[in-house]
C-alpha cells in the first residue's frame, strides 16, 4: 500500500513509499520538491519517518546509498 506521512522536520515536510516502483519518497520542506529513492524498502520508510531526526536519518542512512530521482 503506498503512503505519504507528514513528519517533523526542518528539512523534510513529508516521507512515503510507493508501492508500484517501490521507492521511498522523500518532499523537500525547503524546495516543494519530492525526491524517490529505489530499493528502500518500506519499513526503511517508516523508520526514516518515526526518526529522532528525520534529516539525519536521510543523510546518513539514504542519501548515497540508494538510487535517486526527482519524482
């Protein structure tokens, strides 16, 4: 099932998962922009999104890791 959950964060407004390409998708607070990630699967969403800090989550466990694309 895919979601889009808001979350608490400076740098981040919203975290999902898309079932259909099995991304995580990642809406930028600063930009508007939504960012997909291939091959986070969908409990790496969920615990990107309950994080203590959402924006740290990405950065060391997401970013560089995992294909990326603007959606």
């Amino acid at each position: 099932m895919s979601w889009m959950k808001s979350v608490y964060s400076s740098m981040v407004s919203e975290i999902g998962y898309d079932d259909d390409t099995g991304e995580m998708l990642v809406r930028w607070a600063n930009s508007g922009k939504t960012s997909a990630y291939a091959g986070v699967s969908e409990d790496g969403a969920f615990e990107a999104a309950q994080a203590a800090s959402v924006g740290q989550y990405i950065n060391s466990e997401i970013k560089g890791q995992y294909g990326h694309r603007y959606k």
